[in-house]
C-alpha cells in the first residue's frame, strides 16, 4: 500500500507542479513560484490519493496475499489520510519548495516548469513520508496491534 501511496503523490505532485510552473511562470519570482506549485501540489496529491484509495483498494485475501476490490459499499475500509496530515505537509512543502529554488540556482537553470516540477517533486516527497510515518503508528490510523 506504500508504494501506492508514493507513485500517486509522486506524479500528481509533479505534474501539478509542472502546470503551475507554465501558468504562473513569468508573473511572480522563483521562489514564489516554488511555494505555491509545492502547496498547491501537496493539497492537490492528498486530495486526489484520498479520492482514488477510498473508491479502488487492495484488500488481502485468505493467503495473505493483496487483490485489487472495487469498493461501492457504506462499509468500506477508511484509508483516507486525515486532514491533519495533509495540513502538515502543507506546511513541510514550504522546505521542497525551498530546496527546489537552491537545486535550479546550483544547477543555473532558470526554467520555471522546471522549478514547479522539483517543488511539487519535493513537496510531495515530503507529503509521501509524513504520509508513511502515519500510517506506521497503529493507534493514529484505528488499527488495534495484535498481541
């Protein structure tokens, strides 16, 4: 379910990134640009994972071993990542956002797709870790440890 989580934040993290890297590119300075593609892909990613986790899951079967189930019922599993979460990483792309300014100046590029795509890139790095720190901790996600 990890890795899941990371392909989905990944791209669409980037990708928003990368959209808001062409809309806004020349109107605003780097690091502007960086803070608002890594907050907006973080919000963006979370909201879209949530969406696509909640509706399509992998659920383990009697072996052990994860199938793919559609979920249409008002009993379903929650694996939404709280609002909580999302807000902290929020807050945490500020430093993607940050680290994508200083990556693009060392490397002397000045691409503003570019510097979107690296803060939404580390932005949702960033959300992906708080993400798997969370799920790590059995008492915050409702799972009961087995003793």
């Amino acid at each position: 379910m990890a890795s899941v989580n990371l392909i989905i934040v990944l791209i669409v993290g980037s990708a928003v990134g990368a959209l808001t890297g062409m809309a806004i590119g020349g109107a605003v300075p780097a690091l502007y640009l960086a803070m608002i593609a890594g907050l907006l892909a973080t919000i963006v990613a979370g909201i879209v994972r949530n969406t696509i986790l909640t509706r399509i899951g992998m659920e383990p079967d009697s072996s052990g071993m994860p199938k793919l189930i559609m979920i249409y019922t008002a009993v379903a599993i929650d694996r939404r990542i709280p609002v909580r979460v999302i807000i902290y990483s929020a807050i945490a792309s500020l430093a993607g956002s940050a680290a994508a300014v200083q990556i693009a100046n060392v490397a002397e590029l000045s691409s503003s797709v570019l510097i979107g795509t690296l803060a939404g890139l580390l932005a949702g790095t960033l959300m992906a870790m708080l993400m798997m720190v969370y799920d790590m901790n059995p008492r915050a996600s409702g799972e009961v440890p087995i003793n």
